[in-house]
C-alpha cells in the first residue's frame, strides 16, 4: 500500500494508563479488558486519510513502567507525534505528567507534536482528574487534548487523526523539514525524492548525536 | 524485576538424545564441531578438519570431506536440496564456498559439489565472522570482521553465470549478523539485514538495482545474537541485547521486548523466539546450579505472539542450536546433543486451564488451527470460568463465541435472573445475529427488549434487521410477543414487511383500532388475501367504516384486476359475494348499493343474489309504505323493482315471487305471476282484493289464453252479486256464453248460490240459451230420424238375404270376364266365378272381389276391439277435444265401456252359399 507520508507516533504515560489499550483499539478495533504489562516497547501501524492523502501511522507503545524508561527513551527520537496518556481515575497518573512531559521534550526533535489523552473517561464514577484540569494543563504546555475511552472508542480515532492533522498541517506551514527522517516523517514511495531514498545522508546526521539517548 | 516478566511455562521438554540403545548419541563426540546448519529434515554439523556430519532423525550419521582444513560456515537450503559451506582449503587462509548438491549424490554416497565459488581477492584475507544464502540460491552475503560485507548476485549453483559481487556495506566495527528477509511481499521486496557490534543496517535488494542501505539503529548486537524471524510477525530481524530483544522492519525498528540478560545465542523456531543467555546473577535457581560448573547458560523459548515464555531452563554452555522436526536441539560444548521438544497442544492448554489462563489457552489454540468443537469448550470453560468469578459481562461475551456449537439453553439458563437481562440479551441477539435462534428464542430476546423497555434497540432489532429481509428469526413468534407486550408499532411494521396480513389486520383492528388504515392496507394486497381477510375482518371494518369497507368489497367482488391462469388466459379475479353476506348484516343499505354493483358487473352469479337484493328492496319499499311521507320514495323504488324484476333474466320466480307476497309487494306479484302465467292467480289476486275492475280487467287481458279466467270471474260476481256494476257479469257471461264455457244449469246453480242474485241478470243469457239448445234438439231429433231409417233399410235387406233367395244373374265370371260355366261358385254378394278362377284367386272362402273391402272393415272391427290402452287414448282425447260427450259416445261406440258384438258374428253371414 503506498503513501504519501509515514508519521511515527509514540505513546506514554504511567503505567496501566491505558497505552496499549488505546493502539490496540485503534489499530485493531477492539478492546482487551485484561492486558499484560508490555515489556519493552510494541508496534502498530495503521492507514488514514487526511486532506485526501493516504497516510502510514507507525506507532510505538511504550511500557510506562520506570525500569524500562532507559528503553523506551530510545524511541522518542524519531517520532513526528506523541500522545502522552493519563488516567483519569487516578490522579498520580496525571501528576507525572510533567515529568513524562520533559522527558519528551528532552529527547525528541522540537517540533514533535504532543496530544495529551485522559484515557478512561468512560469511568465517569471513578473520575479524579477534572477535565477542565486536563485542558488546562494541555493549554499550559502547548498541546492538544482529548478525553478518551480505549473501551467503549470514544475519541479514539479522533486522538490519532487529530494529531496526524496537526503534523500535516505543520508540514504544510513549513515547520518540518521532511527531508529529515528524524523528525519521525518519511515521504511516500511515490513522492520520496533521490536524495531521500538514496541511502540516507540525512538520517544518518542526527544518528550519531542522539545516540546517546539509546542505551546506557 | 518477576513482575516485568511474562508468565513461565513449560511447554517444552529438554531430554537429551538417545540413540537406539538408550545411551545418549555420542556419535558427534569426535569431531570438533566448528558449524552447523539443519534443513530439509537433517542437520549439518563442519568441523575443524574440514569434515561435514549429516545426521537423519533417525540420528544415522555419514560424514564427507568438504574442505581440507576447516569447515567455518554452514548454510542449508529449506527449499533446495542444496548446501552451502564455507571453508580453508589450503593453509593460506583463503576461503572458498563450496555449494553442494545433494540431490546429485555421486558413487561413494556423498553430495557432488556444484560449485567452488573463490572469495574476494581483496577482502579474502579477512576472517568472515557472517555468512548467509538467500532461499532462492541468487543472494548470498559475506560478512567480514573489518565491517564489510560482499553480496553475491546470481545463481550460486551455475558456474555459468559468473555471479557479480559487490561490497555493499563498509562499516566500522565487526559483522555480527546477516539475514535475508526473504519475502517480497509489502514494500521494500528483499532486503539483507546487517547487524554489527555498533550498528543494525537494512540493505533494500531492489529488482532494478535500485538498491538503497538505511541504518535502522545506533546500537548492535553481539556474534550470533540476531536472527532472522517469519511471517508470523512479518519478517522481522531480531537482535538481543543485554537490555532488550529489538525488532526492525526493514524501514524502522519494531517492537522492543526488554528481556534483560547478556544473551549469547538467537534462534527463531517455529514461531518461537530460542535464545541462549547467560546465567542471570539475579535469578536464584541459576546460582544455586553452580556446582554444575561455571559455564551454565540459561535457554529461554519466547512466544512473542502470545507474549509467554514457553520454556526456561539451565542448558550447559551452548555451541549451536538447531531446528528441526519441530524441536529445537542444543549442542552443547561438550558435544552432547539435547533435543527440546514442543508438548502436545492438549498438555499445553490443560496447564493453561489449571491457572485459568483461558484467553491464553484460547488464543493458543487459535494459533495451532485447534479443532472448532473444542475451541468452543474451551470459551465456554473460560466462560464458565468468568460466571463462577462474577464477571458477568465477560462470561457472556466469551459465550457468544460458543454459539452455534453449545446448546444455548445452557447458556440461557444461566443468565435468566432478572440481574442478568442486559447479558442474556446481547446472547439472543448473537443468537439471532448467527440464524440460529428459535422460536422461543426470538420470544425471549422480544421479551428482554421489551422488559428492558429497550426501544432502541428493539427498533434497531426489527426494523434493521428484517429490512434487508434476511430475517433471523421466525417473524410470527416475534410479531406475537410484540403484540403482546404492546408493542404495536413493531409488530405492525414487521407484519407489513413480512406479509403477515393476517397479524398486521388482527393488530390493527383489535388492538390499535385503525380500521381506516387496516382497509387501507387491505385495499393494497392482493386478491387471495384480501378475499380471505375480508371473510374474517369484515364484520368488524363493516361496524366501523362502512362505507370503505363497501367499496372494497364492491371491488373485490366485482373485478380485483387480472391473473392469468394455468393455460396463460387472462381471467379477471373476484370473489364470491355471497362469502361476505354476513358481513352486511344490519347493514342493508350498503349490502343493497353492494349487490347493486356486483350485479351490475356480473353475470354469473347464483339467482338467489338477485332474490337477495329484491329481498332488500322489498324490505326497504315495505318501509317506506309504513311511512308515508315517503310517497315520492316509495314511488321511486317501486319503479326500480319492477325494473330489476323487468330487466334481469330468467331466474328463480318462485323465490321472487314469494318474496314479493311476503312483502305484499302487489306490481311485483302480477308482474311475477304474468311472467309464469299463473293467470288464475293473477284474477285470484284481484278477486282476493275485491277488485271487481281488477277482475274483469285481468280476464280480458288473459281470458284469450285462459278461457276459465272467465269462470272465475263469474263465480266471483256471482258471489258477490250486487255490489259492482251489473255490466260486468253481463261482459262475463257474453264471453261464457260465447266460448260455451258453462252450462246454463250451471250458470244458474252458480247465481243461485247468492240470494241477493236476480233472475233477470242472466234472462236473455238463458232465453238465448234455450233456444239454441232447442235448435240443436229438433237439428239433432232430424239427425236420429235419418239414421233409424237407414237402419231400417239395412236390417230389412239383411232380412232378404236370410230368409229370401237370391238369383244370381251375372253371366261371366268376375274373375276372368267370361262367361260362366259350370261348375261356378256365387256369392251373397253377387258375384260369381268360374270355379278354377275361383279357386285360382281365392284364399279361402271368400269372395276374391269383396275380401279387400271385408277385409278392411274386420281390420277396422278388430283393431278396436284389441286397443287394450283405449282408456289412456280416450282420456286424453277427452282432454283435447272441446266436446268430450262427442268423445265419449265415440268411444262408447267402439265398444270401450262394454264387450262388443263378436265380430264373427258380424262375418258369418257372409258365409259361403
């Protein structure tokens, strides 16, 4: 299937937010009440259409789990957007926000485009974190923000796209290099230039000063 | 560090091989074993001198020399019957590649060779750590300690095509892993995974040498650390890290699995991902195994699709692992050879179901194509499982999955508490969703809905579902239960949709009590269902919306459109009226216009329609002359009765007729009786009203056919003597005498009955009457007069011939005209014979002349006297004949009423002389 551009998304948040739960209902449609720990960092992948173009979502869930952090920090590099995922219900979630914010910031390219999700806003009983308080923290720190539900898919489908429209219209403002790979965009086959395709020149610059940022 | 853990199995069993005898299979312990490879149902193992070791599963072992010094590489092919070696062949540290063929085994039982490929000159110096073939034997890959890596292009196999080899890759630090992705399938095609100690690398192999390297990460992974993975999570290279297994597709990296440990060796079995690690100081068990020595490692076989670690257990230190016939082995340093060998599915999810991990155990079995039946146990096991532990919604969903195979009473019967509705009705409408529901299913689930008050979702239940008519449940149940619970609209809508007219009627009527809409849509069906519907509904829309309900029936009756039949005629389709008279009861109005119509249109129908509706008018006339305001109406309908009496063919007057006196309904009376003309009647009607003109008027219509009309006549004026006017009896009475209908004695007994009678009424009558009879007397005394003479006269000349004698003067013979001779014979009747003429005519003694005339008149005499019937012609000949006395004097004459004259005695005096 061709495209005309590949986003890499990653997810985080703390663990048991809701991160896996939220990829698997929208690269698969449905929802797993019981779900592992993810040890390390999962994939998926899925196609949308924005503005009529067909586009790739490759995405990274992330294990929110501490001990894993030094992984999964290894897969901020590289990506175009983030959906940082807390959990309404419980209000630490939403605390460590701040930090998973910096983390972020820290070891991605600037202009990646987060979306913060208060995931399980089906559990209106249980709620702890306001949603006034949600949006006001997003607008705070420059992001977009969204109640969602991985289980009953409310604004699931929303959360991805609407972050992929953010990303395309950055790249239609020009805010995006695209020809830099480590922006987490890639052109499609069929738009991808000579200089893109042909071995990487650009991806290779940034390899080498983030490394630092893939294991230690 | 456990919680970050998958959940431990043992799926696996590590036993190490025998051989035949039960010892373990030491055949391998002579050799140094330096590579190996398996395929094709074998496994290859190079030593250091140079030798190959295949060995079968039945673990015979033949070795052949494939280089002179060292086998370093091995590489099986699983689709060709080809392997691929690397090796010294002289002390100079030149390798070559040596493609064997084992199809082509030459006399000696070893593989040919069919190829002998020289290294590089420029990198063959070079120690080669990687070494790989593509499946389809036109890549291979060299990987060099300095970093470099040489693809060979072309068929390895042909000496012809001198295959191309390019470096492809210069890279800092050693080769550690190369792997083909074999596929072409999704974008990319073939690519060759290149894994160093610093870097992982894709080479994208392009079909037209649009060939492109992509670096993938920034961190590598140790010698034999990588490993090439299957479709199952889609071509994807693994690396194992002390932190983490990665993942890369051949454009990005892929999952990350952080499985910690200093990894050694990396397999991917079957869908498993084996790997050799070294012992973990963290982990308790592996320390206490010291005594084993220092150089345990731990074996590990992950599932990664089903995130589980299948086995785990200490391994003494690793040298290879191999796969093949569906276990992994393990060669050890010490050249023993373990075999890990995959349990039973059964044994595997029996231990998943003793943890109650059933979802595992599902998706397990789902994995390995499980037989469908017990799949289904096992959902509903896990289900069970769910129940008992309260998770009602998830019991449910996973007894969803049972359907069709598990009864669902068993399910239903679970759920029935009232708690549970919400559950037992997402059951029934899977149940639905999948055909397989019954009756009292589709009951049930209607009930819930409706219990549920669940409007929604009954809307969607009937109307989505059973418009695109794919029904899934039984449409007559469902519109019951509907209708039960009050559902109305549903019901209505699912029986309209589903032509269940006779349920859409029986909702309208009785339940909404729509009778417009119910004959609106009666109106729209077709004939055989509006004939049948009308039968039982139309009573009821009759009540209530009568004048509808007429004109359908109107059109019903008379023509509902056209069906052609079995011989492809067109017939025009309608119905009997008279199904539907019940209908009309206490509506005789509309029956009246009803029968109108029909009739009107129809002409075959039974007579008693037309009585039907003269009944009706009659019924309504009989009305209006109870009141008399309605002169005008009744004028009216007067007229249209005699004109539906007039214009209609013949039919059942009798029924008519009755029904016109039943209803004293006298224009129809006379008209019916002049139809049948019952004359007598007709005068009997006007005599039976006094009507003195009505009499002698009917008489002279009819008294020309009907001559006794006027007897009666007289015998009603008679009766009635004196109060009409006196011209009239005289008018009967001319007639009577006219057609001599009465005797005159008659007359006057008749008019003696009455005393109020006068004689001079009928004074001329019979003054004129005695003096024909006179007439006649003296006419008929002249007649006997004639008569008594002749009589006379015969008898006297009888007389003469009795006692006189006669002369017989005749001279010829009347036979033959000449004169007479004796001997002659004479006759009383004067003529005579010779006697041979005589005797040559006669028949016997008779004479020949008279017998024709004797004979006729004894024919005459005879025939009357044998007429046995004559009673039965005389009676009829009396009714025929005006003069019957004429009659009977004739019969009396022939002899009927006594014997006759013996005609003998009439004929012997006729006798011979």
């Amino acid at each position: 299937m061709s495209y005309a551009y590949l986003f890499k998304y990653i997810i985080i948040g703390d663990t048991g937010v809701g991160k896996s739960c939220l990829l698997l209902q929208f690269t698969d449609k449905r929802f797993q009440p019981v779900h592992d720990l993810t040890i390390g960092v999962e994939f998926g992948a899925r196609m949308i259409t924005i503005a009529g173009k067909q586009i790739k979502l490759q995405i990274w869930d992330t294990a929110g789990q501490e001990s894993f952090r030094s992984i999964t920090r290894s897969y901020y590099r590289g990506a175009a957007g983030a959906l940082l995922v807390y959990d309404i219900t419980r209000r630490d979630t939403f605390e460590h926000l701040t930090n998973w914010l910096e983390d972020a910031r820290q070891h991605s390219s600037s202009n990646m485009v987060i979306m913060l999700i208060g995931n399980k806003c089906d559990l209106e009983s249980r709620r702890e974190v306001k949603k006034e308080e949600g949006e006001a923290f997003a607008r705070e720190h420059g992001m977009i923000f969204m109640e969602a539900s991985a289980k009953t898919a409310q604004n699931v489908e929303e959360a991805f796209i609407n972050t992929a429209k953010e990303i395309y219209d950055k790249i239609q403002e020009g805010v995006f290099d695209i020809q830099n790979e480590a922006n987490g965009i890639k052109l499609g086959p069929e738009h991808a230039s000579p200089g893109v395709g042909g071995g990487g020149a650009g991806a290779r610059g940034p390899g080498s000063s983030s490394q630092s940022g893939g294991c230690c | 560090m456990s919680l970050n853990q998958w959940r431990k199995f043992a799926f696996f069993d590590k036993k190490i091989v025998k051989n035949e005898s039960g010892e373990p299979f030491d055949a391998l312990k002579p050799y140094k074993i330096w590579a190996s490879s398996s395929g094709r149902g074998k496994l290859f193992f190079g030593d250091a001198d140079g030798v190959i070791i295949v060995m079968d599963q039945r673990l015979e072992v033949f070795t052949f020399r494939a280089h002179l010094l060292r086998v370093s590489h091995l590489c099986m092919m699983k689709q060709q019957n080809f392997l691929v070696s690397v090796g010294d062949d002289d002390g100079d540290a030149e390798l070559l590649i040596k493609v064997w063929n084992f199809d082509k085994m030459d006399a000696s039982g070893t593989p040919t060779c069919a190829r002998i490929i020289r290294l590089p000159a420029e990198t063959s110096r070079e120690p080669v750590t990687c070494f790989t073939v593509h499946e389809n034997l036109n890549y291979m890959a060299i990987g060099y300690s300095n970093g470099s890596v040489v693809l060979f292009k072309g068929d390895i196999t042909k000496e012809r095509n001198a295959s191309k080899h390019i470096q492809i890759h210069k890279g800092k630090s050693p080769i550690t892993g190369l792997s083909f992705r074999p596929t072409t399938t999704g974008k990319g095609g073939i690519a060759l995974y290149i894994s160093s100690l610093d870097e992982i690398w894709s080479y994208a192999i392009g079909s037209r040498d649009k060939e492109s390297e992509s670096i993938l990460d920034h961190h590598g992974c140790a010698l034999q650390c990588s490993t090439m993975t299957d479709s199952t999570v889609d071509f994807q290279f693994v690396i194992g890290r002390s932190d983490a297994f990665y993942f890369y597709l051949p454009d990005s990296r892929g999952q990350c699995l952080a499985f910690g440990g200093e990894k050694v060796l990396l397999e991917w079995c079957h869908g498993y991902l084996v790997v050799v690690s070294k012992k973990d100081d963290s982990d308790g068990r592996a320390s206490s195994s010291d005594s084993l020595g220092g150089d345990m490692q731990i074996i590990t076989i992950y599932d990664v699709k089903n995130k589980l670690i299948a086995y785990y257990g200490p391994v003494q230190e690793v040298k290879a692992l191999l796969c093949e016939w569906g276990s992994v082995f393990v060669l050890c340093n010490d050249n023993k050879l373990f075999q890990i060998k995959e349990k039973e599915l059964v044994q595997k999810l029996d231990m998943l179901f003793r943890k109650n991990l059933y979802s595992l155990a599902i998706s397990l079995a789902k994995a390995q194509h499980y037989d469908q039946d017990a799949l289904v146990d096992m959902f509903r096991q896990y289900a069970d499982h769910l129940y008992s532990k309260g998770d009602f919604d998830e019991a449910m969903s996973q007894y969803i999955k049972t359907i069709g195979r598990l009864e669902p009473s068993y399910v239903i019967r679970q759920f029935l508490d009232a708690q549970r509705i919400h559950n037992l009705t997402a059951y029934l409408s899977a149940l639905h969703e999948c055909n397989l529901a019954s009756e009292d299913h589709t009951t049930l689930l209607l009930n819930c809905y409706t219990k549920l008050k669940d409007v929604e979702q009954l809307d969607r239940f009937i109307m989505k579902r059973s418009a695109n008519k794919a029904v899934s449940f039984d449409i007559e149940t469902a519109i019951r239960v509907l209708r039960q619970s009050g559902y109305f609209k549903h019901a209505l809508y699912l029986s309209e949709l589903h032509q269940k007219h006779d349920w859409y009627l029986r909702i309208q009527l009785e339940d909404n009590k729509d009778y417009r809409k119910a004959l609106d849509y009666m109106a729209k069906l077709e004939f055989a269902a509006v004939e049948a519907n009308m039968r039982t509904y139309g009573k009821m829309l009759m009540s209530n919306v009568s004048l509808e309900t007429t004109e359908l029936l109107k059109r019903l009756c008379s023509n509902y459109g056209t069906d052609t039949n079995s011989d492809g005629e067109e017939i025009v389709l309608h119905a009997n009226p008279e199904d539907y008279f019940h209908i009309f009861i206490t509506h005789s109005e509309e029956m009246r216009s009803f029968l109108e119509c029909v009739l009107a249109v129809r002409s075959d129908l039974a007579p008693e329609l037309h009585n039907t509706l003269l009944g009706l008018y009659l019924e309504s006339y009989k009305k209006c002359t109870a009141d008399v305001a309605a002169a005008k109406e009744r004028a009216g309908l007067e007229e249209k009765i005699m004109d539906f009496l007039r214009g209609t063919e013949p039919r059942n007057y009798t029924q008519a007729l009755l029904q016109c006196q039943m209803n004293n309904f006298a224009p129809g009376i006379l008209f019916l009786y002049e139809q049948k003309a019952m004359y007598g009647e007709i005068l009997q009607f006007a005599v039976d009203r006094k009507s003195y003109d009505g009499v002698i008027s009917t008489c002279r219509r009819f008294g020309e056919k009907d001559p006794q009309l006027w007897v009666q006549a007289f015998w009603f004026y008679a009766s009635n003597f004196g109060e009409y006017d006196k011209a009239l009896i005289g008018e009967v009475l001319k007639v009577i005498e006219k057609l001599n209908l009465l005797q005159p004695m008659m007359v006057v007994d008749i008019l003696a009955k009455n005393p109020n009678a006068t004689l001079d009424t009928i004074r001329d009558y019979i003054i004129r009457r005695m003096h024909t009879d006179e007439r006649k007397i003296l006419e008929d005394e002249a007649q006997v007069q004639k008569y008594r003479e002749k009589t006379e006269k015969i008898r006297k000349e009888v007389d003469l011939m009795k006692s006189g004698a006669q002369t017989f003067q005749d001279a010829n013979c009347s036979a033959c005209d000449k004169s007479l001779e004796l001997p002659s014979v004479h006759f009383l009747c004067r003529h005579s014979y010779h006697q041979h003429c005589f005797e040559s005519y006669a028949e016997n003694d008779e004479c020949p002349a008279c017998r024709p005339e004797n004979r006729k008149i004894l024919d005459e005499i005879k025939t009357q006297e044998q007429s046995k019937d004559l009673t039965q012609q005389f009676m009829t000949r009396l009714g025929k004949e005006n003069d019957a006395f004429s009659v009977v004097a004739d019969y009396f004459g022939k002899g009927l009423f006594g014997r006759n004259v013996s005609i003998d005695d009439l004929i012997r005096p006729n006798g011979e002389s």
